[in-house]
C-alpha cells in the first residue's frame, strides 16, 4: 500500500511543496500538508481496509474514492475526494475503508505523528486539523442522510454536490463511472441511468458522454433533491 510506496501503481515523485498549488484548494489546507507527492495509477488502491492509519493525504491531481465491502458481497462507496480534498481519517489505529484511485492520481501523504506534533506546537494548525475532521464528519453525516432518500433526490444531490466540488460551472466533467455512482448512491447501475435518462427527457441535464453532463436547471434538480 502506499505507507510504503512499494505497491504496484504506485510511485514516488521528487519532492516539492504543493501548498495552495491545487486551482480549488482551500487555503486552510496551507498550513498541514507540504512535503513529497506520490503518483497513483487508476484503480490502485491506496490503503486498505485493516491498514495501520499512518497518514493523511491531500489529492493534488485526480480523484481517489473510499469503500467497503459489505457482507453480502456489495461495495458501498463512502465518499469521494477531488482535488485538495483531504481523506485518510480515522477514529482508531486501523483504516475502515479501502481508498482507490480513480484515475490516474497524484497525493501528498503526511504522517500523522508529523501532523500531530505540528498541531501540538502550532494554534492555528491545531484548528486547522480540528477543522478538516468537523469536515469529515458533515460530509459523512450528509451521506447517511442521502441514502435514505428517493432515487431521483438521490440522483438530484450528487449531480448538485459534484457542481459544487468541481466548481466547474454548469458542465460537469466526472472523475467517476456509472458503477461508482451506483455504489456511492446505494442504486443499481440500471437505477442511475434509468433516471439520468428521465433527467434528460426531461430537459434537467444533457448527457454530452457517459461522463460530461451539463446541468440544464438547477432549480429543478435542487427541487428534486428536496
């Protein structure tokens, strides 16, 4: 796995300091995360499940998800991480899920005694971690409250907080598939495009690829999400 950069379709690059370098970064992320990057080819698991939880990381360049596998043989995704998107945290000594690159994917890991010393010495670092935990956890909150959801709401609040995460504009160009969505969203693959097709139909999207998608109304979908 990546703790010891040995994996296959992983691989350290020289190193240099990314902070504030990523286009939609938070600058709250300038203070932890500097260091080497690590390049991670598509479908390359980063940790698994199990792992000790050595590090943190910040996604300089790609898009990385998080899942488990469920006893019934399912996958269920618990989130996605684009961009200056930092993920790795965890309430015990072992990782609960397993992260994957999505493409082609380039990472800043730290390790999290680095970081805990840092915060130890540092007030604003200490809030800055704080933070991004609270983060987290809303984010996590968020997805639990989805899944109880109808399909299409289901549908309508990814398409709505990818818009905001890629900060893209109205043309989405997503780093995941079908499958992915599917596993994230708690539906079968027929389930997503089945209303991806309605959304189109009627005139909410326009699906430009199976993975450009330009948002049409996003009134509508914001009233379907409800």
């Amino acid at each position: 796995m990546l703790q010891n950069c040995q994996a296959p379709g992983i691989s350290r690059l020289p190193p240099r300091h990314v902070c504030g370098s990523v286009q939609h970064a938070s600058p709250a992320y300038s203070i932890l995360f500097h260091g080497s990057l690590v390049h991670v080819d598509k479908a390359a698991e980063i940790y698994r499940e199990g792992d000790a939880t050595d590090c943190l990381y910040k996604v300089q360049t790609g898009a990385v998800c998080t899942h488990k596998i469920l006893m019934d043989g399912r996958r269920q995704i618990a989130s996605f991480y684009l961009p200056g998107d930092p993920f790795g945290f965890a309430d015990g000594k072992t990782q609960c899920f397993t992260a994957e690159a999505l493409a082609a994917t380039t990472l800043l890991p730290i390790k999290r005694t680095s970081i805990g010393l840092f915060a130890d010495r540092n007030p604003e670092a200490g809030a800055e971690l704080t933070g991004l935990v609270m983060s987290e956890l809303f984010r996590a909150h968020r997805h639990l409250l989805m899944l109880s959801q109808s399909a299409p709401a289901r549908m309508a609040t990814f398409l709505l907080d990818m818009c905001e995460r890629l900060n893209s504009g109205y043309r989405l160009e997503l780093p995941m598939g079908r499958r992915h969505i599917a596993d994230y969203l708690g539906l079968t693959v027929e389930t997503v495009c089945r209303n991806f097709a309605k959304f189109e139909q009627n005139g909410v999207i326009a699906l430009e690829s199976s993975r450009r998608i330009l948002l049409r109304d996003l009134e509508c979908l914001k009233s379907i999400s409800e």
